[in-house]
C-alpha cells in the first residue's frame, strides 16, 4: 500500500513536470515564430529602404557625371568654335586685303 501511494505521488509529480515542460516548450515556440516574423518584416523593410536609398545615390551619381560629360562637350565645342572664328577672321582680313 506505501509503495501504491509512492507510486501516485511519483506520477502526479512527474505528470505535473511534464506537462510544465510541454507548456514552456509550446510557449517557447511560439515565442519563435513570432520572432521570426517580426524579424522577416524587418529584413523586408531594410532591404526595402536600402534599395531606395542606393537608387537616390546611384541616380545622383548618373546626373552628376552626365553634368561632367556635358560640360567637358561644352568645353570642347566652345575651344572648337573659337578656333573656327579664328579662322574665319584670318580669312576675312585676308579678303579685306585683295
């Protein structure tokens, strides 16, 4: 009969643990999935700024060269129609002259 009631306390202590176990490992997880999620979201997110945010640096660094190229053309043309007028003052005097 003691041994019949060790027994019972033993079950009750050892069901009671178990399911304290079960109960912390379904929060646990829960606790997880959740994490998970929220992390996901926040990945998303900063990719999602990242992304838009090298797309305003990449569109600024296009129209800042593209500003460069144009000016170096507006140089070059402008060295070449000087060196034109030039030319054509030469040959005005020169045409002045016959």
């Amino acid at each position: 009969m003691a041994r019949q009631i060790k027994t019972k306390i033993l079950t009750v202590i050892l069901s009671t643990a178990l399911g304290a176990v079960v109960l912390l490992s379904v929060s646990g997880m829960v606790s997880i999935l959740n994490l998970r999620q929220l992390t996901l979201r926040h990945s998303d997110q900063l990719g999602s700024t990242a992304a838009g945010e090298s797309q305003t640096a990449l569109r600024a660094q296009v129209q800042d060269q593209l500003m460069m190229l144009a000016q170096d053309r507006a140089a070059l043309t402008d060295e070449k129609l000087t060196a034109i007028q030039n030319q054509t003052k030469m040959i005005a005097d020169v045409a002045t002259q016959i």
